[in-house]
C-alpha cells in the first residue's frame, strides 16, 4: 500500500472537507458530539503522499460516571467502518485509521474500546485481530422497505394488534417541542439505566437532533403521556434506529414497543428508505424481548460482531480467551 499519513482531529474547526453522505462519520455528527457534555469527539483522516483525502474514521469518547454506586470510567466508541475515496483499498485504510484510534485510546487510558454496526460480519477482521480485539457475537437486524409496503410483511395477528391498539387510544408520532423531546430522554436514562452496555447521551444530542435535517425523535403517547420512542437517523439510503425505548411492563395493554416500532417502519418507508436498521437488537443467544418484536414486523437478522479492546494488556487477553469460540 502507497504511503498513508493519519491525522486525528478533536476540534470541529479544525477538520478538512469530508464527504457528509454517512451521518455516522460526518463533521455534523461531530458538531454535535462536541457541543454535548460528557461526548468528546475524535475525526482520523487518511491521506497518501500528495495530502489527497483517503478515508476518513469518527470515534467519540463517552465519560461514564455514578455516585451511587460510585464509578468513573471512559470508553470510545465507532459505529461502522467509516468513508473512503472511490478506488481505494478501504480495508487497508480501515487499518490505519484503526490502529491510530487503538494507539491514540489506549494513551487516554479508555476502559474499553468498541466497533459496532460493521457493513459485513468478516470486515477489517485481520486489523483486528492484530491489534488484539476479540469479537464478540451480536445480531444485526434491517427490514426491507423497497419492495413491499411494511403492511404487506407482517402477520394478520400483528395487525389486528396495532388496529386494536389504536382504538384504546395510543398514538405514535414526531415530538412537537422541545419539552416531549426530554420527556423521552428522561425516558430513555430510566429504561438503560441498569443496563451496563448501553450509553445514554446527555439531553443536548437529542435536542440537536430534533432540530436537524437528519433524524427524528418519535414519542408513543397514552392519554397524553408518553410511554415510548425511537429517535430515527438518516444515512444515505437508509433510516437507522438508534435509540428506543417503552414503558411495556406498566402499558402492558398498549404495546408501547409494537407501536414505536411500527411507526418508524411506516415514516421510513414513506419517506422513500429503503431499509430501517435497527442499530441495537441485541446478544443472539440470550432472551431479548426488543429483538422479538423487531422480528414479528418482517425484519432480517444476520449475524455479526461487535470489537472490544481493553487497555490494559493481562485483562484483554484473559477476556480474549474467555470469549474465545
């Protein structure tokens, strides 16, 4: 491979011009990410020996934190494998872009470092290895909008479930201001909040997100209340859901989830999607009760990995052989 120098920027100002078509690696997204507390942004760009643009890599760093119990902690996090040039080799630039987030984390003494929503199962799976991740089973599930019409791919007993569902009064729509956007995020924090894995950003990301052009924040309200929500990201030809979450145990009659969900598929594929991602369905070998009502609408589960690197070296490689398959 020709000569590659990588440059890693951690102020928006200060990033060249990059292609903006995937949200996920887009200084938008790092805009927001720096203007959200506790989120620190990072852009690795890939250039060859005449300073031409050959990739490009977000990351960001999530500082995570408690009182009771008390914990403080970081970790960085990358969703997909980022944008490149037309004609480059983009795994070998995935490995250094790769290598120099794994080298720039391991300095900031990150507690864990984590790839997620891969294109494909086996991507970047030698750089990887290389640099010591262990892979860890997840499943990926996207439901095709098009070719047919959502209604058309679900079963008779799901609909007759939303139709009865609609009659108790249950509706499913955009937030309207600002004030149902952090009711969903209060939301959100209490329905993650035992759940070590998953990160919940501070309120200021999805308020940004509400008043941009590239998402949307849906709430599923009973009596004026809301019981559900979804914040939906676009993505090139595709709708991403990126967060969700519903009261099911206390609205175990009005399907809060089922109706969040069906909502979402309903918007993308009006507005001309083809495909709604789920972007967190879940371990495939324990029960998920999101990842089965994902399931009930048509979607396609694949299998894929998520990549975890710890810092420390004793640690990684006792969880590289625990987790060894």
């Amino acid at each position: 491979m020709p000569s590659t120098e990588v440059r890693i920027f951690n102020k928006s100002e200060e990033l060249p011009d990059i292609s903006q078509d995937n949200f996920f690696h887009s200084k938008d997204l790092f805009v927001m990410m720096e203007q959200t507390p506790g989120c620190t942004p990072y852009m690795a760009v890939a250039y060859d020996a005449d300073n031409n643009i050959l990739g490009h890599l977000f990351a960001v760093v999530y500082r995570r934190g408690s009182l009771i119990p008390p914990y403080l902690y970081s970790n960085a996090r990358i969703y997909g494998e980022g944008e490149y040039s037309n004609g480059v080799d983009k795994n070998a630039v995935f490995g250094e872009l790769m290598q120099a987030f794994t080298r720039l984390f391991r300095r900031k003494m990150c507690l864990y470092i984590e790839f997620s929503n891969l294109s494909k199962k086996m991507f970047g799976y030698r750089h990887f290895r290389h640099q010591s991740y262990f892979p860890i089973r997840w499943t990926s599930i996207h439901n095709s909008l098009h070719s047919k019409a959502p209604i058309e791919r679900i079963a008779d007993k799901t609909k007759k479930r939303i139709d009865n569902t609609y009659e108790t009064g249950v509706v499913t729509r955009e937030a309207k201001d600002e004030e149902e956007v952090l009711k969903f995020h209060s939301l959100l924090r209490r329905y993650y909040r035992f759940k070590f894995q998953r990160f919940i950003p501070r309120k200021e990301l999805f308020l940004q997100l509400w008043h941009s052009n590239h998402g949307r924040v849906y709430v599923t309200l009973y009596k004026d209340r809301i019981i559900g929500g979804c914040t939906i990201v676009y993505s090139k030809s595709d709708a991403y859901m990126w967060y969700m979450a519903a009261r099911n145990k206390s609205h175990l009659l009005h399907h809060p989830r089922t109706m969040t969900i069906w909502n979402a598929l309903e918007d993308s594929y009006q507005k001309g999607y083809e495909h709604l991602r789920f972007m967190n369905a879940g371990l495939p070998f324990s029960k998920n009760p999101s990842r089965e009502a994902i399931l009930r609408f048509g979607g396609k589960p694949t299998s894929t990995f998520r990549w975890f690197r710890f810092p420390f070296g004793f640690i990684n490689r006792f969880v590289r052989w625990f987790m060894k398959e």
